[in-house]
C-alpha cells in the first residue's frame, strides 16, 4: 500500500487543481474530433480543469487528443470503475481520476496508484472506507439524489475533515449553493457543455457558458 506522505501529496495535488477552479466540467464525447476545439472551448472561457469521462468508445481517446495538443487543459478522467480503468489513466498521462462510487478494489487499487483519485460516495460507511484509505477528497454521487444539501451537511458533523466535490443535479442555478458550504471544494456539472452542443459544434456557446460560470462561481 502506498506510505502516507505519497496519500498526502496526492491529496493536496487534488486540493490545488479542485480548488483552483471549483468548476469542473462533466464530459461525455462521441467522437474524438471533437475533443480538441471542445477542450478549446472551455479554456477559451476560462475552465482548464476537465473531466473526460469513461462512458463512450472515443473518451480515452479524445482524453488523449486534449492531453497532447490542449497544453492548458488539466485532465482528468472519470467514470473509473476498477484498476484497469486506473491503469488507462496513468498511460495517457491523466492528472488526476474520479469515480461515481468507490468498491473495496478499486480503493485498494487507487491507493497503490500515484495518480490523485477522488471516489465517490454517497453514504457515511461509503466515507469511512473512502477516508480509511486515505481519501480526504470525495465525491458526493449522485448528490441531489443522494440527499442534497442536508444529506452533505449532515456527513460533515462526525467528519470535519472531508471535503466534497458534488456531482450529479449540479446546474447554473444551484451550483453557487453547493460551493458556499464550507466543506464543498468544487462541485461537478454536465451543464457546461451539453452534449447537443458539442455534437452541433456550438463552442461559442460553450466558452460563453465557460466564462459565465467563471464569472459567478469561481474563487
């Protein structure tokens, strides 16, 4: 298992890309052509920190594509669901991995790995596994569904120490909500950048939305 000054420094790598943004966009891409001008788009507004993930053919790809020619773009990859998904991420040079729940083995295996892991979690003993193998970073999934704002409230009473990247109901209208509690580092949202949008190659839109998340939500 990984010694705990490795844990540490993974987690305050997290803590530097989440909280240097508080946005991070929730990407599902069908084509690879689209990774590039996409991940342009939402630099362009001022949202360098993505999340490209796991959940269509083209994702590692396009992941791959964003990586080698969007210098700017932090990239990360989500939807990991188990140690080869890990293994995927840490060969395209990914900077960091999130999931929408955390089993025995894939926590096993993301406290061997050395890229910075966020696991989700919905309940308290989903915490507790999470914190035991060193993962201070969560994220609350699917977070309106799992009990919103009180439910979150409610897990920072027996652990101060945990801080929350919230994904799943995430919107423009109600992600200023989420961000002001005090243990919501960053909050997660597809809205950013709607799959219609890329499929028709709206990046105007996109960058205008970028920017106005920037605008209103940002540090």
């Amino acid at each position: 298992m990984t010694d705990h000054s490795t844990s540490v420094s993974r987690q305050e790598a997290l803590a530097r890309i989440l909280g240097a943004v508080r946005v991070v966009p929730v990407i599902t891409i069908d084509r690879v052509e689209d990774a590039v001008p996409l991940a342009r788009s939402l630099v362009s507004g001022g949202i360098r920190v993505l999340e490209i993930t796991l959940r269509t053919s083209a994702a590692l790809e396009a992941a791959k594509a964003i990586i080698a020619e969007v210098p700017d773009a932090i990239v990360g990859l989500g939807t990991v669901l188990n140690g080869a998904d890990l293994e995927r991420a840490a060969s395209i040079d990914a900077k960091f991995a999130l999931s929408p729940g955390a089993t025995p083995e894939l926590l096993q295996a993301a406290s061997r790995s050395h890229i910075p892991f966020v696991p989700g979690i919905a309940t308290a003993s989903e915490l507790m596994a999470a914190l035991a193998h060193g993962f201070e970073i969560v994220k609350f999934f699917p977070a309106q569904q799992a009990g919103g704002i009180p439910a979150l409230r409610a897990l920072g009473g027996p652990f101060p120490h945990a801080r929350f990247c919230p994904t799943g109901g995430i919107s423009a209208a109600n992600a200023s909500e989420w961000l002001s509690e005090r243990n919501v580092i960053a909050v997660g949202g597809s809205w950013l950048c709607p799959v219609p949008d890329i499929r028709a190659g709206n990046w105007d839109s996109i960058t205008a939305q970028a920017r106005q998340a920037m605008d209103t939500l940002a540090p």
